[in-house]
C-alpha cells in the first residue's frame, strides 16, 4: 500500500468537481481568490463583498438568536437557510471546507417549516429553521459519505449493495431535523479523522479564515472553518484527540466536547470503530457559547438514550450552569481554577502564552481563586491515547486507504505507517484498559486533593489550558499533540472559547528562550508572528467527566467578561 | 497446566482451616451436621436451634429494620454485629459460603460506633452498624482476597510483594465503612469468577441452604447461601453474566444487577481486569427489596463518581420509583410488562414455568398490562456474552490457576479448555464491539416499537424472566446458562425476587412434554421434583440502562402483592 494506484485521482477530481459543480452559477466567486499570501484574512469585510446586507444580517447573528427570530415568525427559515447557503458556497471557495453540498434539499426542508409554521403559527422544534452543518462522518439521506477516502465515494463506508448509500442517516442528523434544524452540508476532514490538519485528496487543504497560509486545524477542520467565515451558525464534529478543540481554538470559534455518552454518535462512520479504550466523541461547534448550550440542551431534550445505547440518561442540568455567570462578588462564592499552561514537553509560544495569562489575570480580577495544576503526568496521558489509536496496527485506516490505493497524507503515515502491522491482542487491550482505569483514578485522586487547596473548600471547578504551544499550523511546519488528548484519556468534558488574535506587535519571539528539547526548539524557532498574524488563539476549559453544563456557563462567564475588556 | 501441582492442595487444606479456626468455640457446631440428603434444608428451625431468641430476632430482621433499630440506638451495633458473626458462622459450617472471616475487627468497629452513638446520640451514617457481606473480590483490610484461587494465598492478586497485601481496601468497602456499615466476612465463589456455581479447591462446594442437595448458583453463591441463611443482613455480589442473579434466585433472595457505572467496582479482584466490551458489575443481594434500595440509596450517595472514574454521576432518583408501588386502579396508570418466559435454547422445568405464570397472573390482576416480548434473539445475545467471556483465550484465568497448578473445576474447564488458546486480535475486539453496538441499538429499536401495544403509550416499563429453566443446579447434573447473559449484553437494570418453591405436589414432572433438542431433553429427564423439593424459585424483572430506581420499585410493588396472595 506503500504505492499508488491508477484511478483514484481521477475518481477524486471527479468527485471534487461534482461537488463544485452544484454551487449555483451565481454563487460563484467572480474570478479566482487571491492566493492565501496576498489575501490571508478572508473573514469580516473580505467575505461580506460577496453577499447582500440581509444576508449579512442573517449569517452573523449566533445560533440562539437567529433561532428567537425564525421561532416568532420574524424571520423565514427560507431566507435564512438560503443565506447560510450562499455564505457556505462562497466559504468553500476560499477554503475548501465543504465535503457534500444539498443546498436543494436544504432549503426545500426549510420551506416546508415555513408552511407548517404558517399553519399552525408554532415553531416546528427547538431548533426551528437553523442550519446545521455535520463533518464528513455523519450520513445524511441524499448524499454520500466519504470521510475523506477517496475508496469510500459510491459507497457505504467502502462497501457497496448495502441498501444504505444515500438513504442512510446517523442518529444525531435524525435529532436535528425533528428539533427543526436544517442539515445543509457536510464538511471536510482529513482520511483516517486521525489528524490534526484536515486535508484529503479529495477536497484539498482546508485553510483558516483568519489566516490562509495557517491550517484550520483538524480534524474537524472543515467545520472550524465553515462556522469561523459564519458559513455556518453551528455544526458537529468530533473528537478523539482534539478534534474539535483544536479546530475550534485554531478558527476562533466556540466547541465542545463532551464526555462519551453524552451525545449520540449511532449511526456515523468512523475509524476504528468499537475501539471502546478512548472513543472517539461529537460536540458542537458554533459562533457562541450560547448556540453550544442552546445544542446540548435540544439534542438532550430528544433522549438519546432511547435510540443509541452508548448515551448515558442524563438530561440537561441547569442547576450546575445556574450558580453563573458572575463575579466572586455577584455570585458570593469564589471559583478556584486550576492553571495547565503546558503540556512536559513544550512550552507555548508568545500568543498562546499571553491568551493563557490573559484569561489567568481576568479570572483573578473577577475575584476568582487560581491555583497551580500539578496533576499525574500529561505525557503519560499522551501516551495511552497514542496506545489506543494505534492498538489494531492501523489495518483499518490502512484498509480503507487501500480500497483506491490512494497516498496516505505524510503527517498520519508518520504516525500509522505506510503499512499496518500487527495489532495488539485482547489481552494487551485488557491490560491497556486496566492501566487507563488507573490512571484514571490516580487522576481522580488528585482533583479530589485540591480541596485542600481552595478558598471555597471544594476540589477546582475547571482546568484552564492551551490546546496547542501554537496558535496555529503553519503548513508543514512543526507540530505537537500534547495540550488536547490528556482530555480524551480521561473523558473529561472540555469547551474551547476564542481569546485573542496574533499580534505581531505584541507577541514578539521571545530571544532568550531557552527551549525544552529539539520539538520545542523546531516549534519556537518556527514561531513567524508575521506570517502568523491575525491568527486566532483560543484556550480550552476543562472540567470533569458528564460537567458540560458547568463548563459551558464558566466559558460564557470568561467569554463574557473578555469582551467588556 | 493439564496436570496438577503437588503442593497446592495443601496449601488449599491449610486456608480453609485456618478459616474455621478462626469461628470461636462457642460458635461452632457441637457435631459435625448431618449429610445434605438427612438434612437438605437448614434454614428456618434447624439453623435457628444454634441460637438464641434475641440472635434469632436482630438476625431475621431486615437490613431498613435493623439499620432503623441501630439508628435510634435501640439496637447497639455491637449486638447486631456480634450475632450475624454467630450465625455467619454457623451458615459457613452448614453450607461451606465463607473465604474469610473478620469477626473480631468487625465487632470492635461496632463498638467504636456504639462509643460514637454514646458520645453524639447521632447514628454514623444511613448505615449505621449493619453488617455487611462481600464476595471475595472485594479486598478488606486485615484479610486476604483469593477469588477462590489456591495460587492467591499469601498474595495480592496472585503477586507478591506489592505492599497492598491485607492493607489495601477496595473502593465500595471503603464506602460502606464511610456510611457506617460493617463488613464482617467474606463469601465463596468459583475460582475465575465464570461459572454459575460455587466451587473452588479452598472452601469447596457452597450448597443452597434450602436444599443442601442442590447449588446455591454463582458465582455470588456465598453470598446467595448466607443471606438465605440470614448469616448477613445483606452483602454484595457481581454479575458479569447472571453472578448476582442466578444465586439470588436459587437461594430465595433478592439481588439486582445494575447498568455498568452505576455502583463502584474500584479496586476489586476480577477475571480479565479492562475487558470493558460486556464487564462485570457489582450489585447488592439482600433479604428484601427495600433492602437493595437503601443500599443503592446510601450508596450513592457517596458520590462513587468522585473516587471511581467508571462510575457515571447519577444520584438516585426517587422520581422513577415513586410512581409506585400501586395497583393500576391505585396508580390511575396502567404498567405494560414484558413476558419473556424462556430462552430460544430450552423450556423452564415445571416450578420455573409455575412461578413465571405466578407472576404473570399478578400483574394482571393487579390491572396492569403483561405483553409478549418477542425481542431481537437472546442466543445472539448469549453468543456475544460467551464471545467477551472467552476474548482472551482464557490467558488470563489459565495464568490464576498456572499459579498454584491447582486443577480447573471441569465446567469451567469444558468453557476455557484445559490452557490457554489464542486470544482475539484488537481489531477482531472492536469489531466485536461494533456487533455489540447495533445488538444493542437493534434491542432498543424494538424496545421502542412496544409503544404502539401499550395502553399507556409508553414503550413497556419492564420485562418479566426466568434466570434458568430449572429452580438450581443438581449437583454433578445438567445446566444451561441462557436465561441471564442477555442482560449483560445490553447492559441493562435487573432485579431478581423470590416467588415461590419447588412442591413436589404441584410441580409434578410433564410426562408429555416434548424437548426441543438434546439439552433441553437432558434438563427435562433430569428434573425431579422430589430432590429438587423445597428449592426457591425467583424470576428477575429487567428494565432499560440506568433504570435501578424503577426495576426496585416495580420488584417491591410484585413482591408486596405476592406477600398477600
């Protein structure tokens, strides 16, 4: 598998045009984009040219809002899933972000909500009217799924005569629509889900908005970058290492994810499924905290329980977001949070290192307590989710990669090879599970220690930490996973939120530093705050398992008190 | 490993004296008892003759009674402690259900609960002074755990050295202490955990204290025997096939099975540690069903989440059981309930069919709803089970008993061979996984479509079972576990009660039944209902993921309702 097959080019070009092909001739970009160096930043007034100032109106509202106005008529769910339409359309032509496109179902979908709301003057769901975009695992009716691979397109997961080509939908696209959302597109991905960049060699590179020559991170990069250019009000990914957070921190958006169990993922493809170690989750991603809490809330309100026997019964608890948000003062109770700025092996660089100080010192202004986080190492939690994603040898990445003979991307063949080798056997992923039980408990134990610790008493409430020592990847530059699977190996619940932007005025190279190993001189040497400029920098809060509630109110509590700033 | 070791049985004869000699004079029986077929029930009279009229009243109360007595300090807890250590004693002399014994650090807890009571006049906590059984997987400070294995004597899991040996406390023993209660000993189970009866090279046989010709189920069995014998007010048991259940109905008592995550499993010896495709789960058995609910309650109450990291943050929730219990009429709600009243493999002998039928006719007159359960098969579910039973070739049991040289009891034997054979391939454990996923997804699809056969509209609330075509296991005669390995496939809520026992006046042998195949034949030809007289006979109510609270609450409005028939 080493070489390449004749024919998947073809087949990816075809299906890469066929793709393009169904934008509208009038959505189409008047003459090529720019390249990423002359026009990095594609996002505000450059992607605004493109669209009418109702358009513009409707696409930059967040989720929760545009929800209030097409639940009280004020707004058609037509015009507002044909707006997000159109943006979505320019979006992929300046980043590449989309996989599938069903604009035609979408707005026919958002035309019968519009009849039934005329009939019966109520909105039809929740979620009446709003878009809602899914990453290239999730099987809508109408369209394919290729999850990257280039073997999979006139398939069912690279299987043919299934029945459920194009018929098929995944549990959490059936939820959306009887909430009243609008699927719409499908966004890209790297093959394999198992990177941190999204790239295939179907659709491309995907880049970042805010900054094309950076990656939009991955792998959930197609919905960072769909949702940052507002292509998009909110959209699923999903995670087993970062996947959504690093996305998310990269494009300057809000994600979350959540524990595993919380939100159902039956029914969507993935790599390795079954593995069970360290699963793979889904969590929205979206323009607010608020259209992340707004999501949980309506998807819980569907019990997943009662049709994917993975989720867990527990329902929306507002009483562990309703302590927030507020002040020590307002709220006469202080917070302690616990202070992660790095992983062992690399330090931040100078915009990662001032977002993380930044929210340290608001936190601390807002009268809340913060304290050093001295956990069970984060290297060794690294290490075990490395372990599990490797723990069959790669024979199934390296199978769909074969179904076309296709090249496999250069940063996931240094990690899964060019070929698969032996997996692990039962009783070495027994032994694997039992050393992440106690790790898990080990980890436990210390959070429980910080009681001693606090103002309040209590262990911490929640884990501020960076999802990367860079803003972002700079194509082929150097890269690190350590800030992101520590999460993943103890499923914990963790919600990244937008901090600030790079400054090459500010966040100037640091020429005394002193770096810790080779990677983080290869990763600091390469910091550019030129090139890098403008590139978003987010943070990520985490809190323990099942805490999505809290961890959504304290992200809003931050985000909230960083814009009066 | 075919062959035996010299040395182990020796080793084997030592432990199991060292045990009895640690009964003390006074508590042991004045001549040896009679043989299982002078003497088959020891229960009721015959045990009571060893003790005396105050030991016989704190013994046959139930554990909300006695905690109710000790709680006002009526009871001491000392008085409590020291008479279920007295008849413990005398149930292990009956029935060979003890691995260990702590009667002397047991006794002086009571005390130091007493002088607490004394100093307060307030009880410790929700389990003050009740005694406290745990099969012997639970590690206790001051004893050693053998899981029935000869080569753990001396040990910490079969090592030595690891400094955990006779200090180490597994995390729900630690939880009982924190609410007051007081483990007092430890119960027998078949070495490697997988079999549904008590047998090992240490304690040998535990016998069903109503008919000491027959088993008392496993692999809880000691459990089973000793609370039948009310030698404990209540203990626990684990269930990773029917561990919990089928002992519970053997012996005449009550035991549930909770969903994986919901009680705290944290440092307990197990088979196959990390095989977390269909795990083992702790459960509490108990002389009644508001028994098992206190004990769930208190619990819980704990917050096991915070201390073990499998345990999902789920209090209890007295909503889901106070819609009970009640007849239709007294409800204003009519229940639906599930008959499933065999596997697809054999039928149940006379007593189990009488008993189902018992219940059935129940429910009905009770004015609630009884429906066929015509599920997704139960041997695919029982297949699966067995699939995650034997993953591991049997490595790991095989190395347990490699270490002594002990030889394997033969039906365990006739499961896992006489060594090891080639464990699964990662790959094949996550597609196992996979299978296990849409078996599950596919059971709550049809668990769902109930609704539409329901008077109340809702799916039906829970499911009525046998745990095995025959009352208990004859000794040396054949046995069939179907009836129990579904519920740990999907993971679901189970509870088991008495209902009724085996009359040789009633439950006469079907001179016209027609078997279904060989098994089900031998089954069949082997019931006798002379033996088999006096044997309990208990059916298990299943209920969805998670729904404990419910199943308990269904199980005391059954059980209230047969106490009156």
């Amino acid at each position: 598998m080493g070489s390449t097959a004749p024919g998947w080019k073809e087949k990816a070009d075809a299906k890469r045009q066929a793709v393009l092909d169904l934008i509208p001739a009038a959505w189409r970009l008047p003459a090529p984009p720019p390249s990423p160096k002359e026009q990095p930043d594609v996002t505000g007034a450059y992607v605004q040219q493109f669209l009418s100032p109702r358009e513009i109106e409707l696409t930059e509202a967040d989720a929760p809002t545009i929800v209030a106005h097409t639940s009280s008529g004020d707004w058609t769910a037509t015009e507002v899933v044909t707006a997000f339409c159109h943006r979505a359309a320019i979006a992929h032509q300046l980043t590449s972000c989309l996989h599938e496109i069903f604009f035609g179902q979408a707005i026919a979908e958002a035309k019968r909500l519009d009849e039934a709301f005329a009939a019966t003057g109520k909105p039809t769901g929740p979620l009446h009217g709003l878009p809602v975009s899914f990453k290239d695992q999730f099987h809508v009716r109408g369209v394919e799924t290729t999850m990257g691979y280039v073997g999979w397109i006139g398939t069912f997961e690279g299987r043919k005569g299934t029945g459920k080509e194009k018929v098929y939908e995944s549990e959490l696209v059936r939820e959306i629509r009887a909430l009243g959302g609008v699927p719409f597109c499908k966004t890209s991905l790297p093959h394999t889900v198992m990177s941190a960049e999204t790239w295939n060699n179907i659709v491309g590179y995907t880049r970042n908005p805010h900054n094309r020559l950076m990656s939009s991170g991955g792998s959930s990069g197609g919905e960072g970058s769909l949702v940052s250019l507002k292509g998009s009000p909110i959209g699923f990914g999903t995670d087993i290492g970062g996947s959504v957070r690093i996305p998310a921190a990269f494009c300057g958006i809000y994600g979350i994810r959540p524990s595993f169990g919380r939100l159902p993922y039956a029914g969507a493809a993935n790599s390795m499924p079954g593995q069970n170690s360290i699963p793979s989750v889904c969590g929205p991603m979206s323009g607010s905290a608020a259209g992340l809490k707004m999501m949980l809330q309506a998807v819980l309100a569907q019990q997943p329980w009662l049709h994917d026997p993975a989720v867990v019964e527990m329902p929306w608890r507002e009483s562990l977001a309703a302590m927030l948000p507020a002040s020590a003062e307002e709220m006469g109770e202080v917070l302690t949070f616990g202070m992660c700025p790095s992983d062992e092996a690399t330090a931040p660089t100078p915009p990662v290192r001032r977002a993380f100080e930044t929210v340290k010192a608001l936190i601390e202004k807002l009268g809340h307590q913060t304290i050093e986080w001295t956990p069970p190492s984060h290297s060794r939690a690294t290490e075990l989710a490395f372990q599990a994603y490797i723990a069959d040898g790669g024979i199934d990445i390296h199978h769909h990669i074969g179904l076309s003979g296709e090249p496999l991307q250069w940063r996931v063949a240094d990690y899964y090879g060019t070929e698969a080798t032996p997996p692990k056997t039962a009783d070495q992923v027994f032994d694997f599970n039992f050393e992440l039980f106690q790790y898990r408990r080990d980890y436990l134990d210390y959070w429980n220690s910080t009681a001693a610790l606090t103002k309040s008493g209590r262990p911490v409430d929640a884990v501020l930490a960076p999802v990367a020592p860079i803003a972002a990847i700079e194509l082929d530059k150097s890269w690190h996973i350590g800030y992101t699977p520590w999460v993943n190996t103890l499923d914990y619940a963790a919600a990244v939120f937008p901090v600030t932007k790079v400054d090459p005025a500010i966040d100037v190279v640091d020429e005394s530093y002193v770096p810790l190993n080779d990677l983080d001189k290869a990763i600091h040497d390469e910091y550019n705050p030129v090139t890098q400029a403008n590139t978003p920098v987010g943070l990520q809060l985490v809190g323990r398992r099942f805490q999505e509630e809290k961890i959504l109110a304290l992200v809003e509590m931050l985000s909230t008190a960083l814009a009066k700033e």
